[in-house]
C-alpha cells in the first residue's frame, strides 16, 4: 500500500498533536494520582510515539 507523502505528513502532524494532548493529560493524572488512567495513557504515548517514528521512515 502506497500513501502519498502529502497524507503521511498530515497524520504525522496530527500524532503530534495528540501526543502533546496525551501529555497533558498525564500531568493531570499526576496531580490527581490516578495512576490506572496515567498508565493507560503511558500505553497510548508509547503507541502514537511508535507510529511517527515509522511514518518520518517511509517520507521520501
């Protein structure tokens, strides 16, 4: 499956904003000490974190 760079650099863009939102959010577990719900978004970073280092490896 071929994707265009111009969609590739779009959804790289877009993973970014999410891990800045992700981020976020476990700063505001930390402070609440929820601990269940920072380590379900520790999970969620490292995911979206694996993603835009595979879509920056298949940009041109």
């Amino acid at each position: 499956m071929e994707i265009d760079a111009m969609y590739i650099k779009d959804l790289e863009m877009a993973l970014h904003y999410a891990v800045q939102s992700i981020k976020k959010e476990i700063k505001i577990c930390e402070e609440t000490s929820d601990k269940t719900q920072k380590e379900v978004l520790e999970g969620r970073l490292k995911k979206f974190e694996f993603l835009i280092k595979k879509l920056s490896k298949m940009q041109p």
